[in-house]
C-alpha cells in the first residue's frame, strides 16, 4: 500500500471516530494543508484539530541516536515511568503511542494532550476481537509493541513496558519476566541487536503512586500538581464516555493505588469501581485469601495483597458508619 493511501485510510479510520492524531512519512506541511482544504467545510465537528505526527524518526533528530523506548498509554504506570527515567537522567528517550484500533485509543490519547507529554504516534489497523473469549486481554499486545519498540532501536539499547509488581508474575502472561527474557533471546538469535526490556516492578501500583508523590523531585512539582497528573491519567479498558468506566479490571486497579494512598478521585470515574467492578472485588478477595493461606506469592505480591485489602476494608468500614 503507498504512502498516500495508507495516509487516506488513517485519515477515514481515526477522523470518522473523532480522533484527531494522525502518523506519516509524508511531507507534514504539505499534508497539514491539503488536510485542512480538505475539511474546511460546514459538517468539521466543532473544535476538531488535527494533529500530525511524522514517522519519520529523523524528525526527530533521533535516527540512529535513540537508545531507550518508552511505551507510553497515557495510563497510569506507563505516566509514572516517564517521569522516572526523567528523574533517572536518561536520554536519547523516544516515548511511544501505538494506536491498533483499540476502543479506548481516543480516551488515552485526549489523556496525554491533557498531560502534555510528549509521543511518536504510531499508527497500524489490526482487526481484534474485542469482545471474544479472552476477556480483556489481546494476545500478542505485548509482543508487538515489544516488536515495534525494538525495530526503532536501530543499534539495540533498552525498552521499557511498565508492568509493576503484583502484576509481573515470574512466568505465565505477557506480562512476566520470562516472557521478556524470552523476547531478549528471540531478538539475539534473529537479529544483530541486543534488547533489554525493563519493566516496574519494582514496586506495586500503590507503591510506584507513592514513589511519584515523595519521591520524585521533578521540578519541584507540589503534591496537588502531582495528583493532578495521577488523576488525569487514564487506565481503562471501555471505549465509551469521557471518564474512566469503573466498570473494568484497569479502573479497579486504579481505584485501589490511589486511594491507598489518601487521593480522593472518585470523580474520575463515571461510577464508584468497588459498586462498578463489584464481581472483581470479590475475585481479588478470594485470590488473595488463597495467597496469603498458601503463602503464594508469585502472582499477588505481598505488598499488593495488603494494599488491596487495606483500600477494600476502609472503604466498607465508611459504608457501615
């Protein structure tokens, strides 16, 4: 497919559903201006913007030069992750938006606006079954945008997916430690290059929220400005509406780090996740119940178990006073 045309489509695909980015290798003053002829007509939504961004990585001054990939969603531990390897000094960092056609790419994105973070956006329609028999989870996410991170490493170096602990068990998912040293291997034996990928977990969720709040120096943001930035973020799996669902596993998770750490944030969800995602709760009180009578902990951590536990007794403790 040429340029062009794969240029009209991404204009079809992401225009008819309200989202302005748009990726291309084409001349960007010459596509800005053919794109605003184009839709300077009465039926443009009001206020809609395009916004381009060049796949050409020399752009960017970065070709060649790069040697760290951030995958960034514009969620909350992938937010997080940018600011440490700012406070961390790293540089040569090509943070990285993947646009496939996931439902909820439009609420990621208008969240990194929001956020003010910088991106490449990169752009390719994959037919996936939202709905079918895996839940949430699209096997082979990971591995692709590990894939894709790791072709814009042009002389190798490091890539950075923020899967934290409590959700980065040793083996099992694409999530897991063995996965990445699996992909490392795969990368070495099929390519020139050498791959590290470096994940979060570090610490939780919860943690990594309260590493961001005492911890990170950053300009000397103050606590407000810092959960300005936590709350703005967006993790969740529903395309509709403007707010975080409280519906899905993702707001879950959400809910529970940052008010394990004291930050209402109730408003950011269209309903409260512990009524929303009622039937998870009671899942991760079972789970974690089996953990901690077990003594496993190679998937719930520890930490996650009391932090999770902790956010569930203090809430109901409020409902009953």
């Amino acid at each position: 497919m040429s340029a062009i045309r794969t240029f009209a489509r991404d204009i079809m695909t992401n225009f008819s559903y309200g989202i302005e980015e748009i990726g291309t290798s084409l001349d960007l003053e010459a596509s800005k201006s053919l794109i605003d002829c184009m839709i300077d007509i009465k039926e443009k939504p009001e206020n809609f913007k395009p916004k381009l961004n060049t796949l050409n990585l020399d752009y960017f001054g970065l070709k060649g030069k790069q040697t760290t990939v951030l995958l960034l969603t514009g969620g909350l531990d992938s937010t997080i992750a940018y600011y440490r390897l700012l406070e961390e000094g790293y540089e040569n960092v090509l943070p990285v938006y993947v646009d496939f056609g996931q439902p909820y790419a439009k609420k990621e994105l208008k969240a990194l606006d929001a956020l003010n973070l910088p991106y490449f956006y990169f752009k390719d329609a994959i037919p996936v079954w939202y709905d079918g028999p895996w839940e949430h989870i699209i096997p082979a996410r990971n591995l692709y945008f590990l894939a894709l991170a790791s072709e814009m490493l042009v002389d190798g170096g490091e890539v950075w997916i923020s899967s934290v602990a409590g959700e980065t068990p040793n083996y099992g998912g694409d999530k897991s430690l063995a996965f990445y040293t699996q992909f490392e291997e795969l990368v070495a034996n099929t390519t020139d290059k050498t791959i590290i990928v470096r994940c979060m977990n570090e610490y939780t969720k919860s943690g990594w929220v309260k590493w961001f709040l005492e911890k990170a120096l950053l300009d000397n943001l103050s606590r407000e400005e810092k959960i300005y930035i936590l709350k703005t973020t967006v993790s969740c799996f529903t395309g509709h509406g403007h707010l975080n669902c409280g519906k899905c596993r993702a707001c879950l998770r959400k809910w529970i780090s940052l008010a394990r750490n004291d930050i209402a944030c109730e408003e950011i969800f269209e309903v409260h996740p512990y009524h929303g995602a009622n039937a998870l709760v009671e899942e991760y009180k079972n789970r974690i119940h089996e953990a901690l009578t077990n003594e496993d902990f190679s998937y719930f951590t520890k930490d996650r178990c009391h932090d999770t536990l902790s956010v569930f007794k203090k809430f109901e403790q409020n409902l009953e006073s």
